[in-house]
C-alpha cells in the first residue's frame, strides 16, 4: 500500500510539473507566430529546469536512498513524457532512455542527495566523511564542501575558546584543576555547538 501510494504521489506531482511547464512555455513563447520552427527544434526549457523541479529532484533523492529501481523508472518516464510535450525529440532524448537514462537519474539523484545531506550536516555540526564516502558521484563537490566544513568547525573551535575563558575568568583561572578545565573545555565545545545549531532554527 505504501509503495503504491509513492507512485500515486509520483503521478499526481508530475502532472502539477507538466501543467508548470506547460505555462512556463506559453509565456517564453509570446511570439509562437514568428519562431514555431525553431521552437520545436529548440524547446525553451532546458532539461535541467526538469531535474530541478522541486517534485522531481525529491523523487530522484528517494529513489537513490532506498535504491528504489521502480521509483527511478516511473520518473524516467514521466520526465520523458513532459519533456516531449514541451518540444523534445526522441533524438535528443537519448541520453534520458533505457538503462543509459536510468543511470543518468541515479547520477543526479546522488548529486543532489549529497548536496541536501551536506547541508544538514553543516548546520547541525556534523562530519563531512561519512557523505562523501555515501556519493562517490559528488566528487568533484568535495573539495568546495571540504572547505565549508573547515571554516564552520574554526567557528566553533573560536566560539568554544571565547566561552572558555569567561568560564574560567569566571571560576578563576589559577585555581581550576586540569580535570575541571577539561570539564569546562567540553561544556564550552557543547554550548558553541548548540549556539550553531539554534543558528539555522531561526
């Protein structure tokens, strides 16, 4: 039941996408009358507006997560479907068709997955490994991630050091032991991880 439901899902939300395309190509085509021949040699939305569209990125994503072949299969089919309504031919749809097109959505699905759970990771403070060794098609993603990832943590390193030293300001630097600073080093790590985190709840 809850299998046929995603599909349901997935053909209700893709009709959503066909009636925005479907718009979209009205209004870039104001002037049918004088450009239909290369309208239809040129269709006005590129695939990746496709891809992107909010219904089917989370669709491919969910398809990559529970390695969901038939999910990947009934948007394949309905991003071929709405792509020939807007203009596509078969020819120029080739790389979208069969196993090639399968492998292609799995690709993009992936990509985005790994963007999404970068971005979760980076606000809660999380590790980047882990996401990379889930994406191997991300990487050329990683280095620019890597980067985000080691800024954020020189935050919290900065953070925790200034709420450091007013704690021990606070208990009197010379007569805390080497266990309670340990103690106040890790409540200090905590508290500039949480500000971090209330951070992105905003």
């Amino acid at each position: 039941m809850k299998v046929t439901q995603t599909y349901i899902r997935a053909g209700l939300a893709v009709v959503s996408l066909i009636l925005i395309i479907v718009s979209l190509w009205v209004i870039v085509s104001n002037d049918q009358s004088a450009h239909r021949d290369s309208a239809a040699s040129s269709p006005a939305l590129p695939i990746d507006t496709l891809l992107s569209a909010s219904d089917v990125r989370s669709a491919l994503i969910e398809a990559v997560k529970n390695d969901d072949a038939a999910l990947l299969r009934t948007w394949q089919q309905q991003l071929l479907s709405a792509a020939r309504q807007i203009g596509y031919t078969d020819e120029q749809l080739g790389f979208l068709r069969g196993q090639r097109g399968q492998d292609y959505l799995h690709f993009r699905g992936a990509r985005f997955a790994f963007s999404d759970d970068v971005e979760l990771a980076y606000q809660r403070g999380g590790p980047l490994e882990s996401i990379v060794q889930r994406y191997p098609q991300a990487r050329d993603l990683v280095d620019d991630a890597q980067k985000l990832f080691t800024a954020r943590d020189q935050i919290l390193a900065q953070v925790a050091d200034e709420l450091l030293q007013e704690a021990l300001a606070q208990e009197g630097a010379e007569s805390v032991s080497s266990a309670e600073r340990l103690a106040l080093e890790g409540a200090a790590q905590r508290e500039a991880l949480r500000l971090w985190q209330a951070r992105w709840r905003k």
